[in-house]
C-alpha cells in the first residue's frame, strides 16, 4: 500500500555536488533507502547558492534522476542548508514557578522553553534549530523531564542554530520554484550525525565532521544530546585552489590530480617523485612534484581541523568526546586523513558508517551521501512523531464516547 | 540651595537629606529631574545640567549650570555626543566643584543625544573623584529613534558604566509593554520620566529613611560600588490583606525585571520595601523569601520603611545588579571563556607570518562591525608584494577566521616554501 506520506525525500544542495535521497518508511518505523539521484553542482560556492538558475537546473536533475530509481513521485523535501553564517550555541532560559504547591506543569516546561527561545538575535537572522538539552531544577542539573518535579526556579538548556534569513530563504525559494515543498530545513551537520552515530555513541560523545567541498560541518554530541554545532566555511574546494595555486596548474587538471594523487599526509616514498601531466593529444607538457601537491594538500586539510580543535578547546567539549571522531563527507575519501585527524585532535578517528537505516548499498557505502541520508533519516523521524501522535489521537478518539 | 532644615525626617536618618545631590543632565534629564522635585526630595540638591540655555531656563531646579562655551553660543551640543564630552572635559572644574561635598550624586539623563551621553560620563567621573557614590539613571532610546542614536546611546552607556558606581537603565522599548494603541506620545514619555522616578525614590528611600530595617549608607555603597555593573529596577505596588503575596506576584511579572529572569541573573539585589503602620514582620518575610529564592545566586541588601500614608498598602521598589563581565553582544557560552583562556590552550594554529598580502591596502583585521568612534588609529597595511589570485573564490565573499582570509592558500599563509 503506497501512502504518499511514507516517502521521505533529503535534498542536499552542496558545492560539489547536489544530491537527492528518497527513503521509505516501513511498518516497523525504520527506514530504508530507496532511490538516489545526483548531479554536478555548478551554482554554489561555500555551501551557498551563487548561481540560482544553474543550482535549479542540477536539483531537477537530481530530482528526477532520484524520481526514476526510486519510481515515486517527489512532491516535498527536507532541504539541508550550510554556510559560514551558520552559528550554535547554548541559550538558556529561566522560569520561576510560581503555582503555590510549586510542582511543575507542563505549562511550566512550555513557559521556559519559551524563554529560552527569546534570544536576541541580530535582526537579519532567524532560528533553524531550537533543541532541547537538559532542564535544570532549583540548581539540580541534568533533568530530562522535570514535569511532576517540585521546585521554584526551572531552567533549560537549549542548542540553538541561526543564520542569515535571506540565504536561508535563498534556497527555500529555489526548490519551491521546483513545484517542491520544503517540509523543513535541517543543518547538514546535524543530519550527517544522525546517519552515523548510534545512541551509544551519542551518549558516551562523538564528534562528527562532514567534510564538504564548500563547507565544513561539524556537530559535538554527548550525553545523548548536542552540545555543539560549528561551519568552517573552507572545504574541497579550497585544497584544489591551493593546488592550482601552487602547481601553477588551471584549476580542472588541479582536482584530477588531487582525486588522483592526493594524500593528507606527507610519506617519505614521495619524495622526488614527479607527475606528469598529458594533454588532450596523449603528450606530456608538465611535470609536478608530488612532494609539493602532497605538502600542500596536508597543510590545508591540517589547518581545518585545527581550526575545528581550536572551537572545541574553547568550548570546553575536548573531554566529552569518548566515542572519538567521525569522519564524512567527500573530503573523508582523501587517502590518510584519518590519521592526519588523529595526529591533530589526539583522539580516535575513523570514517563514519550510516547505520540502521538498510537499502541502497551503492548510496549507504559513500561518505559524500550521508549528510543527504540524514536529512531522510530527519525526516522519518518527525514523520514518526506525528504518526505516533496522530495515533494516540485516534485511539483516544475511539475510546471516548461521543 | 535647599535648606537642610526643612527636611521634617527623623535627625537620625540613615543619611541627611543635604549630603545627596541628584543632576539633571541633558534635556531629557533636566525634565526628568523636574518631575522629581517636590517635597518627597526635600533636602536633596537639586542640579539641571545643559548645553541648552532655553531648556534651562524652563527648568524648576534651584541650581542650574549651564555649560556653554563660544562656539555653542548657548544653542546645545546638536546631538553631537563628542562635543558634549569636549564642553563637559573643559569644564571638568566646574563639574567638579558642584558635586563637591556630595556623599551620593545620582545622575538622570536621557540617552542617546548630544548632552545627556556626552556629558554624563564626564560627570560621572568627576563625582567619583569627590568621594561620592555616583548613580546613574538613564534612558536609552526607542527602537524606532534609528541607529544613530542606539550607537551614541550605547557609547555613552558603556562610558557611563566604568564610570559611574551603578548605572540603572530604562530600555524605552520595553515601555511598549504599559502602553496600548491609544497612548500618545507625551504620555509615554510621562510614563518612562515616571517609572525612572520610581527607581530613584526607590533609592532615595533606601539611602535616607529610617525604619523598620535599616541599612547603613556604607553598606549601600559598598554594594553598588563597583565598575562595569548594570541594573534593572522595578516598583510594584499592591493593597488590601494578601499584598505581599501580589507584591511579589507582580514582580515576577514585571517586563522590566524580564519576567523575574534578571532576579536569576543577578548579583546583588537591593529591595525597599515601604508600608504603614500596620506592615507585619511575616508579610516582609513572605516577599523576602520568594526574591531570595529567585535571586538564589545574589547577595540581597534590604530596607523596610514605614509610612503612615501607606496604610494598608505595599510598596516594593527592587533594583537587581549585575556584573557585565563580558560584552552583551557574545552569546553566553556554557564553560566559562575566561577560565579556558587562562588554561594553556592545547591547540593553536602556528601564528601566521604575513609576507603576503590581500588587495593592495586592504588591512589584515576586519572587525565585527563594531560602533567604535574613536580617533582614527592608524592602520598598519602590507606592501602589495605578491598579488594572491583566489582563483576560483575571486568573487564569492572570503572566509575570514580570527582575522585571517582562509581563502589564502595555506602554505601561502604559513610561508611554507616549496623548493
């Protein structure tokens, strides 16, 4: 039976490339990949969409392309967004109690959410994701649900990721322009870290960092819950411009050499060792030296993750993080990385893998869809609450008497 | 000069009258100080502060002081904050001598123009340099008033704040919630002088009247007396047998305090409570019990007084402070950042030496979009020894991370050779 609303559709417009993931919800609740659908990003840069009716003519592509494999029909997406305006932090909020019994009602809990959603943003920006940690009671931390609790002052605690309006509507626009609805938009950070992190290792703490070709996402969970969000806006695409900067090569021969040759760090078979490079007619016109394409790959790629360091050390987070680090995005193909990682945050590294979400090996497999699985697997999870609250609603209609 | 005499309280009040001189500066405060003056007062000093003869002149303190200098000829500073301080430094002396032998000098000004954020400060420091315990009141304008004037207003705030003792503000904007669609103007800024009464003779009562619970002058001082801090401040009122419990209620509810979230916030709060004859111990101790347990993480300094003519009534001023320790426009981060400053960072990106530089002329810092009008600094610029070509980032913006353009190759930006 083919419900139109079990079909969830992520749509990633990303700087490399822009692909489209549609995923099916079965009985049981889970997920499962179903179609997958791609094409060539051309109208983006860093994340953000520069070329509009370029980015439109690859997302129908996408589309369709992911339509055919998976012979449905999309009307509605979960659309990912990043960027360099992208910013988190913690926000809390405060409620006095002031019912004379001093129990906590869930008008309370609505109340201090409420407060702790008023925050003064910059009048250009709006909020994209408002997440609830941990309450707090008159002082006693870690509260998951403090309604029944007795106690005057509630606070809470909530992670809150904003960005600029206007770019945000920037995309929202593009794909309504598509006949498309744009169920939600979700950061690409936030989705890749669903996809990969099991409970447990969002409990014991991991960070997730989506190596992208415009962009870097990265998303600190722990105890169960996010603490930190963060967009370095340097990706891919600024080690294949400082490969053609430094090899003195145009900037197409510099991204073949760097998907051909390129390495995150620097082995001492390399040295001396030169590439040459053909033209269109088969004859060598340039030799480059593999020792320099490697050092310059490896700088770069060593000062994103430094910077990502650095984030974490002023935050605080570097002692949360036991399950370690997780590697996505395009960028964790590059030979060595994870070690490069290792080296630079002194912390377990490997790459991430989807998990519990079964269907299209080919898409399950690559680091550079899981950001876009993810936004399917957000998707199937509100798709799941509302099931569920829907269902209570009937059942609670069925048993009362009319 | 009011005559000490006058004053009809107690000999053995906590502070004579006489040693408490309120300003009016600028020509919102010299109305606002205008509005204050009347017997409940009597004893204070009362000064009116302008650049603007003709506001002086419609003024109805007994001392007026009017600064002025050639190029003025007595018109005002034309909004101009900076010509405001200028006036104000020239005449520092001036200022000096009139809040000499003060013991307290609270300060009313309007924020935002040219007297009321220029001069302020300036006499803010010259009453800390007589030895008195300087408040300031303040309003900071609308929303709606333009940028302008939000950035001289915050200017003269932040100057305000190292300078004074305590500065309490007035956010005009949070007015909109006392006032409906039919409220004109003139009524709202009665409102706003109003409610900044309220918060001075809530000090003023705390500072000068005996009572049922006293507080010595110096406790007072020591509490306030510090730089950098900011308040908010409220007054409630409320009658009739469960008083203390509205009281409380209402304050809780007060937009100015944020519904009850800058008690939590606050470091030090300092409450007046004022009633008949007939106010119980129990009822002092009920509202008492309530703020301290809102306000659980600040030291709580508390004065009771009683007035006949508040029989059956009570009234609650409440002023919470705290210490800005850092600036408002950072969000609050759940590790403290000074501590993690302090510890030896782990990571640190090699510091970045800079033979390269970005467009001809373009300096190395760009900074956040700050309101800063200082003298113009020199800016130190690179020579144009290299043009970088940002190949494929030529015309999308550039990344900029701690002042570095990231867009920059790294081995460029490290000085990495390649042999």
């Amino acid at each position: 039976m083919f419900d139109d609303s079990d079909i969830i559709v992520g749509l990633e417009i990303g700087t490399s490339k822009v692909c489209a993931v549609v995923g099916e919800l079965n009985a049981e609740g889970a997920l499962n990949i179903i179609g997958l659908g791609q094409a060539r990003s051309r109208g983006v840069r860093k994340g953000e969409i520069v070329d509009p009716a370029q980015a439109e003519e690859d997302v129908r592509h996408a589309i369709v392309e992911a339509e055919q494999m998976a012979d449905v029909e999309i009307r509605r997406v979960y659309l990912g967004v990043t960027g360099g305006h992208l910013r988190g932090f913690n926000n809390r909020g405060v409620h006095p109690v002031v019912s004379a019994d001093r129990e906590i009602t869930e008008d309370d809990v609505q109340d201090v959410i409420k407060n702790a959603k008023a925050i003064n943003l910059p009048a250009e920006n709006s909020v994209i994701h408002a997440i609830r940690q941990h309450f707090s009671v008159d002082g006693q931390a870690g509260v998951t649900n403090p309604v029944g609790m007795l106690g005057s002052r509630l606070e809470v605690d909530m992670h809150v990721v904003h960005g600029i309006t206007n770019r945000l509507q920037n995309s929202i626009r593009l794909v309504k322009g598509l006949q498309l609805d744009v169920e939600e938009i979700v950061f690409n950070g936030l989705a890749a870290a669903l996809a990969l992190l099991t409970g447990e290792q969002k409990e014991l703490g991991a960070l997730v960092i989506d190596i992208g070709g415009g962009t870097t996402d990265y998303v600190v969970y722990a105890d169960g819950i996010i603490k930190h969000t963060g967009v370095l806006a340097v990706g891919g695409d600024h080690v294949s411009n400082d490969l053609a900067y430094g090899l003195k090569v145009p900037l197409s021969r510099a991204e073949k050499l760097k998907l051909e040759y390129g390495s995150a760090l620097l082995d001492d078979d390399c040295r001396g060792r030169t590439v040459t490079l053909t033209n269109e007619l088969g004859l060598p016109f340039k030799t480059v030296n593999l020792e320099h394409l490697r050092r310059i790959m490896s700088l770069r790629l060593e000062e994103i993750f430094q910077l990502i360091a650095q984030d974490l050390e002023h935050a605080g987070l570097f002692d949360y993080l036991r399950a370690g680090v997780f590697l996505c995005g395009g960028g964790a193909r590059v030979p060595q990385i994870a070690r490069l990682a290792e080296r630079v945050l002194q912390m377990p590294v490997s790459l991430g893998r989807t998990n519990s979400i079964s269907g299209l090996k080919s898409a399950l497999d690559q680091p550079e869809f899981v950001a876009a699985i993810g936004l399917a697997k957000f998707g199937s999870l509100k798709t799941r609450k509302r099931h569920d609250q829907s269902r209570f609603k009937n059942l609670l209609g069925k048993l009362l008497p009319r | 000069m009011k005559n000490s005499a006058e004053t009809s309280e107690t000999p053995s009040a906590p502070l004579p009258g006489r040693a408490v001189k309120i300003f009016g500066v600028g020509g919102a405060g010299v109305i606002l100080s205008d509005a204050l003056n009347h017997e409940e007062f009597a004893g204070a000093t009362f000064v009116a502060l302008d650049t603007d003869a003709a506001s002086l002149a419609a003024s109805t303190a007994p001392v007026k002081i009017h600064l002025e200098s050639k190029l003025l000829r007595g018109l005002g500073t034309g909004g101009d904050p900076e010509r405001g301080r200028a006036l104000a430094e020239e005449q520092f002396a001036t200022l000096q001598a009139a809040c000499g032998g003060a013991r307290a000098v609270f300060i009313a000004a309007g924020l935002g123009g040219g007297a009321g954020s220029g001069i302020a400060p300036v006499l803010a420091r010259a009453a800390r340099e007589a030895g008195a315990l300087t408040l300031a009141f303040v309003t900071l304008p609308f929303a709606c008033e333009g940028n302008r004037r939000r950035q001289q207003a915050e200017q003269g705030l932040e100057q305000l704040r190292s300078a004074a003792d305590s500065v309490l503000t007035l956010p005009s904007q949070k007015l909109f919630k006392f006032i409906d669609e039919n409220t004109t103007v003139l009524d709202t800024f009665r409102i706003a002088d109003g409610l900044l009464a309220e918060g001075v003779r809530g000090i003023w009562q705390l500072l000068t009247r005996p009572g049922l619970i006293q507080i010595h002058f110096d406790d007072v001082c020591a509490v306030l007396r510090d730089g950098h801090a900011e308040s908010a401040f409220a007054f409630v009122e409320a009658a009739g047998p469960a008083r203390s419990r509205e009281a409380v209620e209402k304050l809780l509810r007060h937009p100015l305090l944020d519904e009850g979230r800058a008690l939590a916030e606050a470091e030090t709060i300092l409450i007046s409570l004022l009633g008949g004859r007939d106010l119980t111990m129990a009822e002092v101790n009920r509202v008492m019990e309530q703020i301290g347990r809102q306000g659980d993480r600040a030291r709580i300094v508390m004065g009771a007084t009683l007035d006949a003519a508040m029989k059956d009534k009570l009234a609650v001023t409440l002023i919470a402070a705290r210490n800005a320790s850092w600036k408002s426009d950072t969000p609050p981060v759940t590790a403290s950042p000074e501590a993690l400053r302090e510890a030896a960072p782990r990571y640190s990106v090699r510091p970045a030496p800079p033979p390269v530089t970005l467009e001809a002329g373009e300096p190395m810092a760009t900074r956040r979009g700050g309101a800063r009008r200082e003298k113009p600094r020199m800016l130190q610029t690179q020579l144009p020894l290299t043009i970088v070509t940002k190949g494929r980032f030529d015309k999308s913006e550039p990344t900029i991370h701690q002042g570095e353009d990231l867009d920059i190759p790294t081995f460029v930006r490290r000085g990495v050779p390649l042999n």
